[in-house]
C-alpha cells in the first residue's frame, strides 16, 4: 500500500457514525462508494473497514473476490482488501490471503509489515485461524522475518518502535497461543513446528505446556467399565501418553519375537523353503508387515488389552506400491457421544535386512515422511532379521544384508532414533527371524 499518507485516514467521518451501521441504505450507498474504481487505496480501505464492522456480507464477498480474480485496474486494492480481511477476523478469506502470501514473497512481506504498522495484530486477527494454520503462520513468519534480523536496541535507551519489531513481538507470541489452545490438534501442531525448526528446541518447552493444557481440558475419570476391566484382568493397561503407547507396541513386537520360535515354529510363514528342502528365503516385506499386523489387531484389538481406549491397527491409507510396509496404530478416547478426542497415533514402519535404505529410512521415511506429515507422536522401527546359514545363496537379497548382528545392528538404529527431535518418539525393534 502507498505510505504517502497514514493508512485509515480518508473519510475519518464514517468512523463517527456509531450506532448507524443498522441502516440498510446507508449501507449499500457506502458499498457503491467502495466499487468506484476512481478510489485511492486508503479511502478504499476506509470504507471497506467500517462495511466489515457492520458485517455487511456483500462487502467480504467483494473483498475476498478481488483476492481471487481482481481484474487489472483493480489490482491496486488487492493489499487493501486482504489487510482488512484480516484485521477483521480472516474466516474463510485466510486460505486466499495465505494464497496470495505464500506464492509471492514481496506481497507476503508487505502484508505482514503493513498489519504490524496499522494495529499490531489485533486479537481478531488471530481469533479466526485454527491450529494448523497458526503453526504455518509463525514457520512462515521465523523464515521471512528470521531472529538473527530483529532489531536489537540498548536496555534502557528511548527507541522508535517500528514495524519490524511489533511483528518480531507478534511472531514470538504465536506458539504460546497455540499451545494455549488446550487442544490436541495444538499438540500437534507444535510437534509439527518442532520437526520443521528443529534449531528452536525451547519449543519443546511449549509442546510440554500444551500438552498439559489439553490434559487437563479433556482429563476424565474413567468410567466403571474401564476401572472394573483394569482391576479384573491383571493384563490390561492404560495408556495416558505417548511414551505408554510405544512401550506397549515395543512390549507387544517382542511377543511377537517369542511366539514366532515357539510351539508349532511359526516362524515358517516368514521363509520359503526352496526346492530341495534345504534352504530358505524369507518373505517380501510386505508379508512381514501384515504378519506383524494381524498379530497386532488380535494382541491389542480383539483382547481389549489397553482398558481406556479404542485401538485401531490398519495400513496407511494412500501409501503406494514399495511402501505398503507401513502400519498406523491409533488409539483413541473417546466422549459419552462417542466423538473422538485424545488420539495418539503411531506408525510403524517395517524393513527386511536386506532394504537398500535400512539405515536411512528412519529419519527420512519413518520421521519425515509419516510422523511429521500424519503429527504422530510415535514411531516404530520394525526390521526383520533374518539369519544366513540357512538362506538360498542364489537369491541376491541375501548379499546385500549386512555382516552384522542383531545386536549391532539394534544398537546403530538406536543411536539414530535417540537424535530425532524433541515431540518425536521413535523405538526400535529388530526383530529375531532365524530360519527355523
């Protein structure tokens, strides 16, 4: 917007007509008024502003059109309107403001320091955008407006404060917000922002705070049913957190382990004998997940093992071929009504020992790929060990295994899963498939 005059000030009258903004022509008139294209920038925002005091619909649709298709003499008003929008509490304009924002980075600098200079971010600016997008906001705003080019000023010395440091202000203030949420979608959100920065590890003091926020929001006793199941059956758990979830998935993987070398050697389901008789390959991938995940649904589903909440074990919907390894563990609470509430999520991610990315994956598929774009707190790093002796030499998968042990090879994948960031939890569990 042109700076040759303070913004807001052309027709300071209409800002003295209080209590008449119920009168439906006078309305209209000053909404004639605002599509006259003779109009400078401030006068169009003038008018527009008192229109989205009075909540006049046919303004924000206008508005939020010029955001979308402004035709070319009307360009001019796009700043204009966008910054009104916002400053007014954005709705369902935000994702065209965010558009315009993302997608062009002098407009989205100017936007924000405009904002700053004309009301310092006014609390229905904030009011209108959920979790998600406060948590894009302040990942956007720490990018375009890092911190290592705030102003920095003398303790003590009378300084102007311009509009660079009431954004810096603002921007600082945009996790605490979120976190303030007292929502499980806030917990997410932060842990989202803490995979994307992760050079700010004080966000995890605020993952902390909102996770206690949402607690004590959404805590709820258990009902009869759940505290008679716990009492009953000595092998029901409950599961408040992130961390009980990935120590019953951990516990429930080497029950697994055991069972596949016990009665019956089951562990056959996991190797092709060869012709002959006398060697082995194992199974695809693929099979050993869904071996792991039937065993799962029956351990957790159909036993009712976890006392205070539902749990549901399926792929991950949408994954494509070569990455159908993948399981989505959810365990949810829900209210009286039967709406969900509290839902940890958890991915395990299944590798054979032979996998080209069985020492990368970790970070870059089970991390990046699933837990920060699903804002699952849990990850579980499943890999199939599958011993040498008895496997075919012909089959090529056998070479590319390392010459490790399982042992050696739990402890290199720990020493990755311990460096994911703060809000992440990944386990490991290399699991003993030795051909029977």
């Amino acid at each position: 917007m042109s700076n040759e005059q303070p913004i807001g000030t052309s027709f300071v009258v209409l800002r003295e007509l209080d209590g008449c903004w119920d009168n439906e022509p006078l309305k209209s008139a000053m909404f004639a008024e605002l599509r006259d294209d003779s109009n400078s920038e401030d006068q169009f925002v003038s008018i527009l502003d008192v229109l989205l005091d009075a909540k006049f619909d046919l303004a924000i649709e206008f508005a939020t059109r010029l955001l979308v298709a402004a035709a070319p003499h009307q360009r001019r008003y796009v700043m204009a309107a966008a910054m009104s929008l916002a400053l007014h509490g954005p709705g369902d304009a935000w994702a065209h403001i965010w558009e315009l924002v993302v997608n062009d980075l002098a407009f989205g600098k100017s936007f924000f320091l405009n904002i700053a200079q004309r009301l310092h971010f006014e609390e229905k600016f904030f009011a209108g955008l959920s979790e998600d997008q406060l948590a894009e906001l302040y990942c956007y705003l720490e990018k375009t407006f890092p911190r290592r080019e705030d102003p920095v000023h003398q303790p003590g010395d009378a300084h102007f404060s311009g509009p660079r440091e009431s954004l810096m202000y603002v921007r600082d203030s945009i996790p605490q917000r979120i976190a303030s949420c007292g929502t499980l979608a806030a917990v997410k959100a932060i842990q989202w922002l803490i995979a994307k920065l992760p050079e700010q590890a004080w966000l995890s003091i605020r993952l902390l705070e909102a996770q206690r926020i949402m607690r004590m929001k959404t805590w709820s006793p258990l009902t009869p049913r759940e505290l008679f199941a716990l009492l009953d059956y000595h092998d029901r758990v409950l599961v408040q957190t992130a961390e009980d979830l990935s120590e019953l998935l951990v516990s429930a993987l080497r029950r697994f382990e055991n069972d596949l070398h016990g009665e019956q050697n089951p562990i056959r389901a996991l190797w092709d004998r060869q012709a002959g008789g006398s060697t082995f390959r194992p199974v695809e991938e693929d099979a050993l997940s869904d071996v792991v995940r039937l065993f799962l649904t029956r351990e957790l589903v159909e036993r009712e093992i976890i006392a205070n909440r539902e749990v549901e074990v399926a792929r991950i919907p949408g994954a494509r071929i070569g990455r159908r390894t993948d399981i989505r563990v959810d365990a949810v609470r829900r209210s009286a009504n039967g709406a969900s509430y509290d839902v940890l999520t958890a991915v395990i991610e299944s590798k054979g020992c032979w996998n080209d990315e069985l020492f990368t994956a970790l970070n870059s598929q089970l991390y990046e790929d699933y837990m920060v774009t699903l804002r699952a707190p849990v990850g579980i790093y499943l890999v199939g060990w599958f011993d040498k002796p008895k496997w075919d030499i012909k089959d090529r998968r056998r070479s590319r295994t390392p010459d490790l042990t399982l042992h050696e090879i739990q402890s290199r994948l720990d020493d990755q899963a311990a460096k994911i960031p703060q809000g992440y939890l990944v386990r490991v569990a290399v699991i003993d498939c030795h051909a029977p």
